[in-house]
C-alpha cells in the first residue's frame, strides 16, 4: 500500500515538473532563424500613409521604387543573447538573398523583445545597419549616343532593378512570435530598407514581410 502511494506521488511529481518545464518562460540564449519574405510589399508604415493598393498602370510602366515587387527572399539570421545593457538588445547579423536575382541586403543591428503571456508570445523591434549588392543608380537607358544593345541593355536593368540612392541603408524591423516550445518559434516579420534621402535624393525604400522559423541555441 506504502509503495503505491510513494509511486502515484512520484508520478505525480514527475508529470508536474514536466508540465512546468513546458510552460515556464524560456531560457535566453542565441537563436538562429530561416525565414522566407516577400520582396517588395504594397504596406509602408514608414511612409506618409499605408498604401494597400495602387492602381494598376498601363503596360509597359511600373511605379519608382516597385521595379522588385514580387519576388521572393530567404533570409538567414543569427541573434545573440540578450546583453545586460541597454534595455537588453540582442545583437544580430542577417542575411536575405533575393531568388530571382535582385537586390539581397546583409546587415548588422539589434533587436529588443518583450514577452507576453508567459513567454509563449513576444513582440519584437529592431533597428540595424545594412550593405545591399543592387544598384545606388540605375544606369540611364536613355543616354544619348550609346548603342541600341547598350539602350536595351540598361533598359532591361532599369524596369527590373531599383534604383536605392545608396549602397548604405538602415532597416527598421519588427516581429511578433509565438513559441511552439523551449526551442522553437515561429514569427511574422517586416523588414524596411531605406536612407531617409540622408545619401542622395533617390530613397524609394522598400518594405518585405513574411514569416521565420526560429530555434534557441544551448541545452
């Protein structure tokens, strides 16, 4: 009768410090994560308005700025950590690779996060530095006394590439998650590129979003 006892309490015990291992906030570590955006969206919550849908131009035209639209990118990044400065940011290093063949951007920054509901939700804001490997400017179809070839050249770069107005962007980014479990997550992510026309008046920016799947480092 005694062992019974002892042996439905250690049960017992055991089922409840697996439900509290399960349900208590995660540990903080580094994370990596893969994620695939949309290259190239109709929302801007940095412009001077959101901006949902634009109407449809002729043939043959495209809006400055929207040149990429509708592509896709995967984006790799690593976060450390959170430092015990600063409101604790984690610092990141981020890679997205555009698949059809324009602009990727590389960038280095810091994030910030704040838990909800027991650390099952977080929502997330960051800000970092970016490199792209697209074009500052496109170079000009329209330039006098070039060559038919060069003119169809350019002009396929220009209705298909965007001109940023630099080389340097900052990117403004944002997240919400939600934790599968102690290791997994899974967010929904904006990410903007643009330099606020501080290098050059040409700053179309663009904006991507999409969603990351992220795994916590460490035991």
């Amino acid at each position: 009768m005694e062992k019974g006892v002892l042996g439905a309490v250690l049960a017992l015990a055991s089922t409840t410090a697996m439900a509290q291992e399960r349900m208590a906030p995660p540990r903080e570590a580094a994370e990596v994560a893969i994620g695939v955006l949309h290259h190239g969206t109709d929302f801007h919550p940095l412009g001077g308005k959101l901006i949902f849908d634009l109407p449809k131009l002729p043939d043959g035209q495209i809006y400055e700025g929207f040149e990429e639209n509708g592509t896709v990118d995967v984006q790799i990044a690593y976060r450390t950590a959170p430092l015990r400065i600063l409101l604790k940011p984690r610092l990141t290093a981020k890679a997205q690779i555009n698949t059809a063949g324009r602009t990727s951007f590389f960038s280095i920054g810091a994030e910030w996060r704040q838990h909800i509901l027991r650390g099952r939700v977080y929502g997330q804001v960051g800000i970092g530095a970016t490199v792209i490997d697209g074009y500052s400017f496109t170079p000009d179809p329209f330039q006098p006394g070039i060559s038919n070839d060069e003119a169809w050249r350019r002009y396929d770069i220009y209705r298909r590439r965007t001109s940023f107005g630099s080389k340097i962007l900052f990117n403004p980014n944002a997240s919400i998650g939600v934790r599968v479990d102690r290791r997994w997550a899974v967010e929904l992510a904006w990410e903007h590129f643009s330099h606020r026309q501080i290098f050059s008046d040409t700053n179309p920016g663009i904006d991507n979003v999409g969603i990351r799947v992220v795994r916590r480092l460490g035991r």
